[in-house]
C-alpha cells in the first residue's frame, strides 16, 4: 500500500464513527460513508481521530473500525489513522496494528503535559524513533490538547525526524503560524500542511501556503471545492461557495456539540443510519435539529442563487 | 442616572479603548467612538471589559476613560462598567468609582478558582452584599474564565441576588442554556440575557429567546440590524444580514488575535484613530491586515446585492 | 471471592508496576512485591492506579498484570482495579474483565472535562448503571483530574448509588472534607473513606474519620503502623512514627518525579528487581538517588531512636 | 538605598500583609511583623507577593504598605515588592512608586496565557526595558502561574537581561534545575537562587546549590538556622532542625489553607494581632486550629530534644 508523503494534499477528510443506537459499531454505515466521502472528492481519510470517538473504542473495536474502512478505501486514498495515546506501549502497538492493515500513516497529538519547547521536541523524537518508519502527522491543535507549539518547535520536529511528512494544523488563530513555516529556509523539507477547525478559515489557509485541509463537516464537498477553486486560481469563486457553507459550519464548530451535529447532518443526508453518540455524549434537543434543519435549507438556497 | 434593569435589551457595545501609537489613551477617539455606537443604533455601551484592556489599564487611566465615555453618552443610553478584579477592595473601590461617575451598573466575572456550584454562588452572594444596591451583570465566559456556570447555578445567582438583573451569556456552546433559563419557573424573574461570542450565534440565541447581544463587532450595525428584525419578526431578513457579515464576524473573533482586527477595522473606518493596542498584545501583519480588506471589501458587495 | 464494602479500612496499597529495563513487565517482581505489601500489613491493594503506570499499559499487559497479582495474592486481601477511561465501552470492559478475574471492586477517577456539580453526579451515575452490581471506589483527586467535587456532590453519588462503598480521598487541602462527610445526617450510609497523597497528612485525616489510606509510599509499613496507631488509641505514638518517615515522604511526593524514587526505594530495599519507569518517564539524577540515601540513613537512625 | 545584586542569599522573608477583623491593614501589626523577621536573622523581605494577598489590595492601599514596611525596615535590609499585573502601565506605575519610596528590587510572575520558550522570553524582555535598570527577581511558580520554564528559557533570560539579578526558584520538582543552572557555563553570571515552597527542600535545594530561600513560614528561624547550618558545613545539624519544623511546615503548605494557618501561627506567637485574611479568603475551623496548637507543641517539644 501507499504510504503518506510530503506531498499530500486536497482534503482528508476526518471520518466519523457511526454507531447503532444501542452503541454497536455501525459497519454498513462506515462503508456507505467511506463512499460517501470519496464521491465527494475527498483525497484521503482520516479515521480514529478525536471527532472519531476513538478514545470511547476499545482495541478491539479500533481494529474493526480501521479495518472495515480499509477494506472499502481499498486502496483508492491513503488512510491515516489517530495512534495518540498515554503511554509508548499502547502507540507501538496501535501503529503496528493499523499498518499491518495497510493504513498509510499514523498521527500523534502531543500528551496535554508537555509544556517547554524542549519537551514537545523530545516527546516526538522519542515516538518517532519507537515507531520506526512509519510516516506521521503532527497534530497541532492547542485548544483541546493544551500543548503550544512555536514555528520554531515545529520546524525542530519537521528538520530533525524524516518520518515527519505533514502538519494538521489546528492552532487558532494559526494563518500567522502557515507564513511562517512556508517562509524560505525554516525547513528543510516541503512538508504537507492540512488544516482543521472544521474549515472555518480555509479560504485564507490556503492562501497562506497550505495544501488542503484535514478536518471534518457534514458537507466536505464544501472543503473539496474550496481547495480545488484556490488550487485553480479562481479564488473568489473559492470564497463565494466558502461564505455558502458557513453559516452551518460555523454551527457545526460548537465545541462539545459539534459531532453530535455533524452526525445528525450526515444521517439526515442519508449517510449513516443513526445519528448516536457513544456514551458519554452531547445528544441534540428539537430546537437544535430545527436550527440545523433551517441552516441547510438556507445554504440550499443560497448555492442555487450562486449556481 | 438611570440603573441598569433586566429589561435592558437591545444592543450593548462592547467598547474598545483607543491607544495612541505611543500606548497613552486617545480620549478624542473615545468621543468619536460614542457617537459612532449611538448613530448605530447601540442601546447601551459596556467599557472596561476584557476587551477594552481593561487589565492593562492603570486604575487612575479606568477612571479617566469611564468618565470620558460617560460625560460623552451624557444619559442618552445607559452604560455598564466591568469592575472584575481579585479582591473585594479592589471591586468595592471600582464599583463606588464608576456608579458615582455615573454608571448604571457594573458586570463581574468569576475569579478562575471557582470550581463547584456553591463555590460559585458564594462568591457572587459575597459580591452582591458588598456592592449594595448597584446592579449587576453576571458574566458567563467559560472560555476565557475557565468557570463552568451550570444553569442551576445561574438560577441560584438570579433568584437570590435581586441587584443581578442581567446575564451576559457567552458558554460556547450555549443556546440550551438559553432555553433552560427562559423555562417556565425556572428563575423568580424574568432577567435581561444579552449574548456574547461577537454574535456569531445571534440569529440562534434571539429565537431561543435572548433579549440581544452585548458583545463587541467592528460593525455594530449587524447586530442592530439582527436584534431589531427578530424583534419585528422579520428572522428571515436578519439572518440573511447577519450571513453578509459572517465571514469578517469569525474573522474577528480570532481569540488573541481578535481585538487587533477589530481595532484595525474600526480605525479603517475612520472611527478611531490608530489601530494601537497596548503591550502586551497582538500587532497585525500585512497579510492579515488583507485579509481584513478583502474580506470587507467583499462583505459590502454582499450587503449591495441584498438591499 | 470477597467484593468490596464500605467497611473497608487499614492500608489499602497503590502497588507499582514492576517493569525490566528494556520495559516489559517483571512479573517476578510483582510477586515478591505482593509479599512484602501484605507482609508489612496492607489490608488490601489497589492495582492499575496513577502511580502504576496503568495509562501506559496495553490492554493485554493490564490483564496479564491483575491476573499474575490476583493469583498471589490468592484472595488474602480485597483487591481494586483502577478502570478509568474516556469511554463507557473501556471502562464495562476493563470492569468484566478483572472482576471475572476475582477483583474485589473498581476505582474510578473522573474524566478532565466535568466542571459542574450535575456533570459530575451524571458521569458517575451512568457509570454506576453501566457497571451493574460491582461495588467502586470514588477517586477524589483534583490536583491531577482538575475536577472539584464538592461535599455535596459526594454526598450524591454515594446516597443516591449503593455501589460507591469508598471515597479514595485525595483533595489538597483535603481535611475539612473527612469531617464534613463524617457529620451526622450527610450520608445514608457509613462509607468507608481511604485517604491517599502518599499519607502525608494521615495523623490529621485518621482524627477527622478516616478509616485509613489508599495511597502509596515505598515503605506501607509506617502507613499501616500509623493507622494501627491511632486505632488503638496511641496517637502520640503514631505521630512519633510519622514524623521519622516525613522527610522521605514529603521527598518522594513530588510531582512526576515521586514515582521514580518510590520504584528506586524499592528496589533498593529488594522489593522489585528494577526502578524502571516505562517510557515517557522521569529518571533520577545520581544526586536524587544520594539524597534518597541519605533520607533513607537518617530515617533509619531516627526509628532506632524511637526503639 | 542599596539595590538588589546578584549576591542576594541567606532568607528573604515572603512578609504576610496584617490586616484588622474589618478588612483594614493593621499598620501596627506591619511594624511587629518586621522588626520579628529581621530579629529572626532574615536578610531581606520580599513585600506584595502572592502570599502576601497582594491582588486584594487597592494600588493605595499597597503604595502605604509598602511605606510602612520600608520605613520600619529603614535600610537594615533590602526589601523586594512584587509588582506581577496584567498590563505593562501597571507595572511600571508599581515598579516607579516602590523603588521611589526606597524598595531594592522587584519581583515579576509571568501571566498565565505564556507557553512557548519564547513567548516568556520575550515578556520578560519587554518587561526589563520597560523597568529599565531596576534589578528583577524572575519568579518561577509553575503550580501558581501555569507556566513551565525550562532551564534554557531561564538562561536566556539571565544573558541577556543584566537587571535579572535573582530567580526564585519555586518549581516542585525543582532540584535538577539548581543543579542545571549552577552547571558551568550555562549563565554567564552567577545570580542570586533563592527558593520558595514554604522551604519544604531547603536542605536538598541549599545542596545543590542556592543560596538561601525566598518564602514564608511562620517560623523563619527554621529557614535561617538551615541555611546558616548548610553555610558553615553544619549539614547534618542543619537536617535535624528541618526536620523538627517539618511536620508543621508540611501542614501549612497546604494550598489555599495556607496562609491562613500561617497567620494564625503568627497571631499565636503575638507577631500579628489578628489572623484575618482579607476576603474572599479561607477561615480555619476550630479543628485546625487544634491541629496547628498541636503540631507546635510537638514542635517544641522536639525542638527542645535537639538542644
């Protein structure tokens, strides 16, 4: 299988996990929306992240997971699979795992301890080296994980560890953060960077240097035509499809409530069958559908007006 | 004076407060910045708020800016003070300062220690006895104060405390919490609940019954313009006002980086006179300050095509 | 075998996780350490908590762990799994698991993200459903989880769920909370509360109601002997043992580096084979392990004085 | 007056602020206090830190403190104000009203929001051209503060602003940085390390390598006879007289509780007339004052035995 490279690029989408009501793994679901996603012209797939509840899975349940998706990627986009865990033991164990099953790359988000420039630098030093030559995505997003990292702890990462390949980046406010790492003779390798935040800032995103976005909405056709639009040159017609989706974009970034409304978008939209949380979970009132209902209805209407 | 009452509704602007470049307070821009509030239909101003460097000011230069902008308002709307700090002196002292001054009242944020419910109604039981008969605003900003306020909480705070008359509600997410306290029997009295977050959920938190926003934007007039349409019932209309300033509201509401965009574009439009904001803090780019362009450049083609 | 009550009292020890230096367990060692914990006068274990490494190990290894140390211990003493986790789906899992291995019960921490005293009776009712019949002990630790239960939420969980039989009591400053649960009317039943924070404040807590300690220290013994102590009624002589151990355990209760020092005391004194921590983990400077030396020495000394 | 050096050393005492059952200062009290530290053999005091409920006062309030302390202490030692504020014109407005009024330095926190190696830098760079050639002590509290510096952020620091005269040192575990920084060739001064934690390490932190404490304790003389002991190679002495202390120090290091147990200790001792703190502040219960009459006893008692 293909492993994840510096230059990938386009939108990784995050996927999420869908359950059955009753907390079951939803198998039909994860094929259906592994369809889904790729119909939509996503580049690649990234399963096992924080918005996949992989932290409510047991290890037997992740390999399942990671395993049916593969199965239906069947090789048409790389898959890179969240490995963060406590300990070095249960992330040697899990990057094997989901190798062996033929993702094309892991990402680690830093553990919320680590605090001086020198202690990020050492904990990806370390679990590079344990992981071998697997290629990585270094997961920088502060606002849940607790962890700053300054350009220069990035670029430490990125210069000295090959297996380094891309940046999820999901600082916020972060465009600063693109400049600076694209600026000429901070790396020393063109590494890809993917940006998250649900693609609330990727019209600038991309214009800053990144190559896509990796991240999650109940509509990545939204991310995927923004891309291609900047990628094209026509970035007005980028932003006008962009300013489109965000009113429920901008609904769907509520932390905690996020995923419950992406799910809900997605089994609305006939994706997955069940719009159902693992316990413990945020679940979605009346009023709330109704706010989600009304927000698609209108970004309809408007995408029609734009034609 | 007129006192603060929780029917206060409408929109209450969040003022900023010019600097000149050299870091000294820019009193002319304050007049202007008033003036500016009032023609745009702000049915009230609060100063002094976390994002009016309210910290950063010394307690002399507080009291200069506060009765700068009162002898400027001069009556016409009434205007809050926020008086937060870590001890009781210090809040009495401010809180005798400015209602004396001419406030119609003060708004107080939690210390960021207070974790459980009674810790957190003590405090504010403790507070309330120690300013009086002046009213209050209680301020409920998770993110930034990391105190969660569950509405049980904020019920306790309203039923006991008669002088809190009005919540600024910014739990992000938050819209449940709207709908709970305007629950029949919930509270003892119906209070003012005005909305932060830079109004990027108005629409939602006006039908889930708000009275308003009091939150900061560098154009006020959308949230006027929101407020006053689901006043008339025109929701419609306001939502399709409020999707035209979209993009530069999430633009703006950059944590850190925020208050430098909106003082960037509030000193573009000729409102106050320099961009400056007191060190510590942020400075824009030229990329961003682009970006800012760009994207207002693009919001009044918007506005255009809605009429 | 015996399940956990309420009346559960003396020494429960947090036992280490002996490991090689190339890091795999030493099962070896968790014998000779089961032997010396209930020799010296532990009334029960408490393995796979904080301060055993349980976030670093692999499904299988926790199970291989709790297997090797049930069997040695061979139903002497009741034994507590710590079974904490972000999801429902691990902790029902770990829960079988080690109940179907002979546990006597479960520890469980709660997660980081719960602030409000609702949130907090939430988590831990669900938990108890989710669970069944198997008796928990309720992990107050703020220092480390950042979650503040109060009084009262305490009081909920264990007189709304007959399943929470032990408070493991580590709130710093914690002694108010023994007395105010200890009051008449608080509770509906006699709970058994086993203070932790490596037993530095065990003369106080044992006069305020505990009915002993669930932590660790590289030498129980001066934690059983104090609880003995003040059981019979020789409270001075208790204290006077206490404070020949105080300059070791106050040295070994340092934040992220006490465990290396409890590993090393212990292998210094032959207990495991190796003071291997698994990686990431702190190690000890030549100078740390010389002034655990030397606070071994002068320890010694002072209890010979004592006779 | 004589200016804070490099040579800073022996107990530079964390003065509590005494204040009257109603809240007011008790300048009487102020006078006791310092005429007790200095008799107690303390080198220099250090007025306005955490422990001395600095936040709780008004900027006059502080400004006749900090008066009546110089003025008491009339050039005997050098005093240190802590000036820590949100905003740069507060503390140079601090740092210009204290050395005027005779201070020998200033001692400065570092906010909250400061992650990354060179964010601190660079606060601490603005700060020191912003005080200009007034000496600094760099306060290093990570379990206060929330920020981590690392032995290379406080080098740099050190080279490059001559005015850093002094750190303290208040990391837990904080040992390996004294050895780190008194390394050759790490800093190209020797500065002044004095530590805090209630002098809870003193004996292992005056080993490797600081020069004395900058903290409080009821009993200062237990801090002065330890660092005095260390000096003249009287090591083992020194131990045995922590080690009478410890019980008692240990107790009132007990976060949040602290200070109250202190003042009551030195209300107890007459040193202060009252123990109040100012609200919102912790009371002690009457079992903790039993606990404290207690534990001086012993102290004593023990104290007596060492002859």
């Amino acid at each position: 299988m293909t492993r994840l490279t510096t230059s990938a690029a386009g939108v990784f989408v995050i996927a999420v996990t869908p359950f059955h009501p009753d907390g079951r793994i939803d198998m039909e679901s994860c094929d259906r929306m592994v369809d889904f996603y790729l119909d939509a012209g996503a580049t690649g797939l990234t399963v096992l992240g924080m918005m996949g509840e992989a932290p409510k899975l047991t290890v037997d349940e992740s390999r399942d997971v990671v395993a049916r998706i593969l199965a239906r990627v069947n090789g048409r986009v790389p898959v890179v699979v969240g490995v963060s865990a406590p300990g070095f033991a249960q992330i040697a164990g899990l990057t094997k795992m989901v190798m062996d099953l033929g993702a094309a790359g892991v990402m680690i988000a830093p553990p919320g301890g680590l605090r001086t420039d020198d202690q990020i630098v050492t904990y990806y030093t370390q679990v590079a080296e344990l992981i071998g030559d697997v290629p990585f995505v270094l997961q920088d997003f502060p606002l849940v994980t607790g962890v700053q990292m300054s350009n220069k702890v990035i670029a430490r990462i990125v210069n000295d560890l090959p297996t380094c390949v891309c940046l999820k980046h999901e600082d916020w406010p972060g465009l600063e953060k693109i400049t600076a790492l694209r600026a000429e003779g901070v790396l020393n390798k063109r590494i890809s960077i993917l940006c998250g935040n649900g693609g609330l800032f990727l019209p600038e995103e991309m214009v800053r240097g990144a190559d896509g976005a990796m991240t999650g909405f109940a509509y990545p056709e939204m991310m995927v035509n923004v891309v291609e639009h900047f990628a094209k040159g026509q970035a007005e017609r980028g932003r006008d499809i962009f300013d489109a989706y965000l009113p429920l974009a901008r609904f769907e970034q509520q932390p905690g409530l996020g995923l419950a409304i992406r799910k809900y978008t997605l089994a609305k939209r006939g994706i997955i069958a069940h719009d159902a949380l693992r316990k413990p979970g945020a679940a979605l009132s009346k009023q709330c559908r109704d706010e989600v209902d009304r927000l698609i209805a209108r970004q309809e209407k408007r995408l029609e007006e734009l034609g």
